[in-house]
C-alpha cells in the first residue's frame, strides 16, 4: 500500500489566519493560493453541483470575518455554520502538527485483511477545509480528509484509524469495481444506473462502517468538525439504526424497482442518490445504516469470506443477503430479486 499525503492547503490557510489581516486584498491572495492547489480543486470537482468554487469562498471569507450568511440551502447552511469554526485556529494548528507527524501507512495489514487477495491500493490524502463531510473519495485513489475530522490531541489520536480504514476500504473496494464494466461510477444516465449505483453505495458504505467505524469513536471527531448537536444526532441515529431497518429495506426495494422501471433518468429518480447518501441533519445516511445491517447478517450467517466475495463480484451482495436473512422478515421479496438479476441478464441462482 502506497500512500501520498498532501496538507499544503491546511498550511496556506493557518499561515494565512495568523497575520489576523483579513481585508478583502489580502484575502485575495489566499485566493490565488488556494486555486492552484491540488486538493482545493479536487474538493470543488467533488462538490460539483453543490456549490460553486465563488460560493465556497463567499462563505469561506464571511466565516472567517464573522460576517453573516443567509440561504435557503441545508448544505450551504451546514457549509457556513462548519466553516466558522475555523476560526478556533489553535485547534486547527493543533490538528495540523499531528497530520504532519502521523504515519498514515501503519494500518495495512489490518486493512488487506478485509479485502480480496491481490487487492492493489494506492492513496493520495489530500487535507481540505471541507464543512460538508468528514472524508470522501475523489476518482479511484484520492481520499478527501477535512482537516477539522482529525484529531487535535494526542490522546484521541487513535480515533482517526478507523476513519482511515473506512476511506481505504472504498478505494480497495473502487479497486475491484474498476474491473467491472457494469457497476460504472461515472455518466449515470439510466435508470438501472441508479439502481446499481445504490446498490454500490450500500455495500461501499456499509462495509466500511460495518468493518471500522463505531458510533462513540466517531463522536468526538464530529464534535470537533460539524459541532456537539451533529455528533448526538449522529451517533443516536447509529445506535438506533436496528429500529428502523425494516421500513427502510422496504423502501430501498421499492426505489430500485422504480429505478429499473425508469429508461431515462429524470429529477426524481436522480435524486435517490441524494436520498440514500446525505443527510444535512446530522443522521447516519442510509447507505450506511441499510449497508451495515446487510453487511452485519452476511457475515454472521454466511462468514466474512462470503462478504469479502461480494467486493469482487457486487451482484452477489443482495442474493447473499437474502440467502442469510431467509427466515426472517427483512429479506428482498422473490419479485424483488427476480426484477433485479434479470436486469443484470442473469437467474436467481446464487
């Protein structure tokens, strides 16, 4: 496992902070710095269509000014409420001198153990100002860190592990996909698209919480990164995802067959993926808490080499599912999973 760290954009910003010269002609300059930085870059090709490189920074200078900020916009309100917190730049500082002295790489073997053999990864980690998300993936091999997720002391250090685990998880898993002409991630324009796209985003998603992430080692990150009542919603909703996975596997089913019904995609159908991978409230999306109960069950019934098929053969995931959950009341209904295998040209026969 190769990894590449980038947190020019994090320096620039701190540098940048400390001359407490915030005029709009010198903040021009951060500007002009942030626009040829790779990771800035990547962060706006990431939220495309959620705003805009001028919106970014409209919001970025008025945060920083303590200047208020008005939208309609749940993700650009969630943007500017985060973003304030970056005027607290001794945390930031702090955050900043354990990136630097961090060893990004220790946790291979860890890693490799819950993926397919000959799994090849290699990470680029690029530190932005995100007030969006703690991490994304960007492509097959960037993951995108907001630099306020990460720890700000050295005892809570070993918190960030499992955050890291769970972004290179994806990038192994993106690995695999690469492999599979079917399950594409980009030029989404059918409806079967859609379909196959959450049901990538389920089994990504819930492995990788499932495999690393735990609700109280994630709480005092989102404190620190998106404030105390994100991280509550957050980590109640975690802990109470079990209650409501009835009615959300029902409905998952209920959009897939809507999906494939659908030739073209339009608005409505194009906004499930929305649906199922944010929530501007602070709650666990559903991706997530859909992905690891299944993920959970397969597992427990079936065994980990079962689940760690599915990364290398993605069809499988839901027959497997249903294989585990026979006898109780959450498994896909038979003309479910007859819709979806045939749509993938193939029987019922896992």
């Amino acid at each position: 496992m190769k990894v590449k760290v980038d947190y020019t954009l994090v320096k620039d910003f701190v540098e940048f902070f400390d001359t407490e010269d915030f005029t709009e002609q010198n903040f021009q300059q951060l500007v002009t710095q942030f626009e040829s930085n790779i990771a800035f870059n990547k962060m706006l090709a990431f939220y495309e269509g959620v705003f805009s490189k001028e919106q970014y920074l409209e919001i970025l200078y008025k945060s920083m000014c303590n200047i208020g900020y008005e939208t309609d916009n749940p993700s650009l309100q969630l943007l500017y409420k985060n973003l304030c917190k970056l005027r607290n730049i001794d945390l930031l500082r702090n955050k900043l001198t354990l990136i630097e002295r961090y060893n990004f790489s220790k946790m291979e073997e860890k890693l490799l153990e819950t993926l397919p053999v000959n799994t090849e990864i290699n990470i680029n980690i690029y530190f932005t100002l995100d007030g969006i998300n703690g991490g994304s993936i960007y492509g097959n091999n960037d993951m995108l860190l907001n630099a306020m997720f990460f720890p700000s002391n050295q005892k809570d250090l070993y918190l960030i592990e499992g955050i890291l685990l769970h972004e290179y998880h994806h990038i192994g898993f993106k690995y695999w996909l690469s492999k599979i002409p079917q399950f594409k991630l980009t030029g989404i324009d059918k409806g079967i698209d859609i379909a196959r796209y959450l049901s990538i985003a389920i089994l990504s998603e819930g492995a990788a919480t499932y495999l690393f992430n735990h609700s109280h080692d994630l709480y005092p990150l989102v404190v620190e990164s998106h404030g105390e009542d994100y991280a509550l919603k957050y980590r109640q909703s975690m802990d109470n995802r079990q209650l409501n996975i009835g009615t959300l596997i029902r409905e998952l089913e209920q959009d897939i067959l809507k999906a494939l019904n659908y030739a073209e995609k339009d608005d409505e159908i194009k906004n499930l993926i929305n649906k199922y991978s944010f929530d501007s409230n602070g709650f666990e999306p559903r991706d997530k808490a859909i992905g690891y109960h299944m993920c959970n069950v397969i597992d427990n019934t079936l065994g980990r080499e079962q689940l760690i098929n599915c990364f290398e053969e993605p069809i499988l995931f839901f027959n497997y599912y249903n294989k585990a959950e026979k006898n109780s009341e959450l498994y896909f209904t038979s003309d479910f999973m007859n819709k979806w295998n045939t749509s993938w040209g193939c029987l019922a026969k896992y």
